[in-house]
C-alpha cells in the first residue's frame, strides 16, 4: 500500500497558496460561506478540468466515487452539486482571474 500524497495534491502543491489566500481576502471571498472555501472550490474545479469532467453532475459523481481519497487530495468531503453551483454563481471572477495571471507570469507556477 502506497502512503505517500496522490499525484494531484502533489500537483497542487506547486501552488502559490499563500498568495492565493491574499487575493480571496483582497475580494471577500470566503465572506460568509459555511462549507466551501475558495481554495476547495479551486481544487473541486481543477481535479474537474484534469479528469475532463463535463457537468456538475458529472464532477459530483466521480468526487462521490473517490470519496476515501478526497482528503489526501485535499478536499474536505464531496462536494453536493448544489453547493457547487451556488459557489459557482455567488463567488467573486476576480478571484481566479488574478490567480491564473498570476500563474501565466510567475516563471516557478
């Protein structure tokens, strides 16, 4: 049995997560949520993107189908859909905006 990290928390580990956290402040991001931070939906979205998800449906249920693994990549519990399209709708642009300008001028992101 392998214990070390999953290759996609080892992918984000190569985040700027302090300067990421900078920027949701600058724009209240995490301003009155009660499950899900700006940096887990960041991480929701990617693991989307990296596994070619194509709905919400479709994230919730390959999120739902590595349950035990969701932890160690880095995310608090599955994700309902609708919690996500609520964070999808509600949350700030601006923020992975500037995070991925961010990434495009950083030579080491």
């Amino acid at each position: 049995m392998y214990l070390g990290k999953t290759l996609f928390a080892q992918v984000m580990d190569f985040l700027p997560w302090k300067t990421f956290h900078r920027i949701v402040n600058r724009y209240g991001g995490d301003h009155r949520t009660r499950s899900l931070s700006c940096a887990e939906q960041f991480r929701v979205m990617a693991f989307a993107q990296l596994t070619y998800r194509e709905s919400l449906r479709d994230i919730e249920v390959c999120l739902t189908a590595q349950a035990g693994k969701l932890y160690h990549m880095g995310i608090g519990a599955v994700v309902a859909r609708s919690t996500l399209a609520d964070a999808n709708e509600s949350r700030d642009w601006r923020i992975y905006f500037e995070r991925n300008n961010l990434s495009l001028m950083s030579p080491t992101v």
